[in-house]
C-alpha cells in the first residue's frame, strides 16, 4: 500500500542554507523509491483556510519505505541544511 509524506510549508526563506537543501533532497528520495506528486505550483483553497505557501506531495511504495526515508542519514543531513530557515508541518500519511 503506497504512503504519502505531505508537507505544508507556511514560509522559508531564501538563505544559503534553503538553497542547498532545496538541490539536496530530492536525491535523498530515490534509494526509498519515493517521487514527487506536487512540488509547490499554485494553492487555490475553496473550503476552510489555508496557511501554507508552498506544498509538497511525496509518494512512496509503502508507509516503512516512508519512515526509512525520513529516518535515514541522508535526509537527516539535508534537512539540517533547513533548520532555522523554513516553518513547515510534515506528516506519513497510509494510502488506499
């Protein structure tokens, strides 16, 4: 069963720090078998609010190929290149 990691970014910045994460994480996703469904594009919300400007969609082929991406060395080094420099909620969703 495939897993989704979505990402709503309410804002980052553009540091060097940003910059080099932005061209490091997507080689972190391929060893996990995840792609991207939606990097960013435009945000029409039509019910509720929405407090994001950037959205990110990542499908994997299961929820433990999920976890290991986000667990594993090579995000953890790319996601230290962010710390500071984004505000942004990140969760491991099941799919159907």
């Amino acid at each position: 069963m495939s897993a989704y990691v979505l990402v709503n970014v309410r804002s980052f910045d553009d540091s060097d720090g940003m910059k080099r994460y932005s061209a490091t994480f997507p080689a972190t996703l391929e060893a996990y078998g995840g792609r991207f469904v939606i990097r960013g594009g435009d945000i029409e919300a039509r019910e509720g609010g929405w407090d994001g400007t950037w959205l990110v969609v990542i499908e994997f082929p299961s929820m433990s190929q999920a976890r290991q991406w986000y667990e594993s060395p090579e995000y953890r080094r790319a996601a230290a290149l962010r710390e500071g420099h984004a505000d942004l909620d990140l969760v491991i969703v099941d799919g159907l």
